[in-house]
C-alpha cells in the first residue's frame, strides 16, 4: 500500500482526485483501508478499480476476462469454469464500464498528437437484429481513438464517433481518411471548426482547421463485389496529403487499410462479432462493455511487432515491444489486464460551489478607516 500513489475517493471532500498532497494515510493493512485527513474518511484501496467491492478472487475474474478479450464465448466461459451467465455478464459490464472510464481519461485528454486518424464502420449480428459499430484509430501509434454503437449507420453513429476523435486531439491540422460515407464529411467539418472573432456583435463565424486533410475512398460495387475504388480529396490538396503520409509512413495514397486491419482485430477478439457465429449479443450494452474491454487491452496490454523500437543499450534484447499506448507515449510498459482492471480511476477535482446573492457579513472585506 503506497498513500502517495493514491486521492481521496470521497465527493464531497475539497481534495478528492488530488495525488501526492500528503491527505492520505494508511488506516487498517488488514483491510486494505486508507484514511484522508482532510474530510476524516476512510476508502477502499480497491475502490475506483473492476473489483471494487468484488466477492469473487481477483485472479478468477482476471483469468475469465481474459478470455473474453480474446474471443472466448461466454458459454464456454460458463461451462469450463462452472459459473452462472449472469455472473460472467456482470463482470463482462463492470470491466466494460471501468475501461471505459480509463479510455476517457488517458486517451481522450486532449493530449494525443496523432498526424493520420483512420475511422470506419462494421455491422454487428445480435438477437432480434444487427447493429453497427463505428472505430477509429490513429495510425502511425495504431492507438484505438474510441468507438460508438448506434441500431443505424446514419449520422448520429459517426457524430457520436467523429465527437470522441475529437476529444483526443491535441492539434487539429491532421489527415483524416475515410469511407464513402457522406455522414463522415459532415460531421469532421462541423467538430473541426474554430471560432473566429473579429470583435463584432453576435456569435462567431466558425471555419475549419487549418491544415485539416480529409480523403474518402470511394467503392464501386456490382453484384456485391467491389468493381472499381476511387481515391477522392475532400479538404485540402493531394500533394498536401501525400506529403503527411511520407512523413508519417502509412502508405502512398488514400486508404484504410489500418483501420480494416483494426476491424478484423476486434472480429477475431470479440465473440459476438464473428462472422456466421452463435455467441450472438443480447442487448447493446454487452457489446459496449466487449468493445471498451478489448480497446483497453488493445491499446495497453496487446504488443505489436510493427511498433517495435530499438532496444537501450546494454539490454539483453535488440528489439523493445511497444504497445499503441507506449507508442504513443501514455504509458512506459505493457500492461497486464490485471494491471488495466486494478488502474485507480480518480474522481475529478472538486470544484468551490457558486454563491448567489451577498456574501455573508463575517465575510466582507473591513473598509479602511476614512481620514478625518
């Protein structure tokens, strides 16, 4: 137990989500307890973890998860481990919510800087119909940016996708390439915009990124088979485009390659998704929970030996394995699942209420005594 790695879990307390403020102190070993002496309250030490307030052995729950992630059906889960469904599926969702906590606080920050994004869409067999999922990846760390599950692949699906490649950016001059889709123009236009103010009345007048790219490869299809691509370039110049891609080595023209590569991923990952499968999904929730699962395992715990790098001197190894999330400079080391599903996700710092009407007397500044 390390009180300088750990905030107060308490919400009502001013120093919650606040590290290294020396508030926090050990309150039983045995327990596994912390006590803040700020508010005077004790916490878990696995609260804000998948096994806060978890009967079952860490280790169990560990093991079956990481089946899960890599394609294991829920019904072998449950007959090899002699487990009840609905427990397998709680776990499944409290795993799912807190990875997805995780994603939105070390990748959707702010603070990616990604030069080429990928994003791209795949339909998803469950009971009583299909839905369709929406990825993106940023391709030059292969970090997974996010995803969204809509019933239709109309724009609600890539608004709700295009909004979270969004919150990652930590600059908006990148190259973008995607499908056909329409909805895909209409929605990096309408998040890619800056307000400009001339100093006029009334609201800004909004204009899109500088240096913002956007390429579509259009198919042609006859008899359900692609006849003929089209490589087409919506914002910006080719030679601008093909300038990023140089820079960034992924590729020579407009594709999607690394995105249809990150598909047949979280295909091969995630068993609802298998194609002409019975593991088939009941509600959207469960694929949710699946998708931030296995994206948080992608992008911290699975190595890729296309992101390997040239080992430091003196080590034993000529090759150091990266995972997207070191290659992107989130992390130092590969993650175990047990690593992802015990990270401590803080709550956000607490923020003084506002106070309507007077301050209060014993509060007002003392005027000065006035010079007779």
């Amino acid at each position: 137990m390390d009180p300088q790695t750990q905030s107060c879990q308490n919400p009502a307390c001013p120093a919650r989500g606040q590290v290294g403020q020396g508030n926090i102190h050990i309150h039983s070993h045995q327990e596994q307890r912390y006590r803040c002496a700020r508010c005077r309250a004790t916490f878990s030490a696995r609260q804000g973890t998948a096994f806060y307030r978890l009967q079952t052995a860490a280790d169990l729950v560990t093991l079956v998860l990481t089946l899960h992630c890599h394609g294991c059906p829920p019904q072998a889960i449950v007959a090899a481990f002699g487990l009840d469904e609905r427990t397998v599926a709680r776990w499944l969702a409290r795993a799912g919510a807190h990875c997805q906590q995780v994603h939105e606080q070390l990748v959707q920050h702010g603070q990616v800087d990604w030069q080429h994004v990928q994003a791209d869409e795949l339909w998803v067999k469950r009971v009583g119909g299909r839905v369709w999922m929406a990825l993106a990846l940023a391709v030059p760390s292969h970090l997974w940016l996010g995803g969204a599950i809509r019933p239709q692949r109309d724009q609600g699906l890539i608004t709700a996708l295009v909004q979270q490649v969004r919150r990652c950016a930590r600059r908006l001059d990148i190259l973008v390439c995607v499908d056909g889709l329409a909805s895909y123009v209409t929605a990096f236009r309408r998040a890619f915009r800056l307000p400009v103010y001339t100093g006029r009345r009334g609201r800004p007048r909004l204009v899109l990124a500088a240096g913002f790219l956007l390429g579509q490869v259009v198919k042609q299809y006859a008899k359900r088979r692609v006849a003929s691509v089209r490589q087409r370039v919506v914002e910006g110049t080719a030679d601008a485009l093909v300038a990023v891609l140089e820079a960034t080595g992924t590729g020579q023209g407009i594709h999607t390659a690394y995105i249809e590569r990150l598909n047949a991923t979280f295909r091969s990952a995630l068993a609802p998704l298998v194609r002409r499968g019975r593991a088939l999904a009941h509600k959207v929730e469960t694929l949710e929970a699946g998708m931030y699962l296995v994206g948080g395992a992608y992008n911290f715990c699975w190595v890729h030996a296309s992101l390997r790098g040239a080992a430091p001197a003196g080590a034993r190894r000529k090759w150091q394995e990266r995972t997207p999330a070191m290659a992107a400079g989130l992390t130092e080391h590969a993650w175990t699942l047990r690593e992802l599903l015990c990270y401590q996700v803080p709550l956000p710092a607490w923020v003084a209420p506002k106070r309507r009407g007077r301050p209060p007397k014993h509060a007002r500044p003392v005027p000065e005594a006035v010079a007779a």
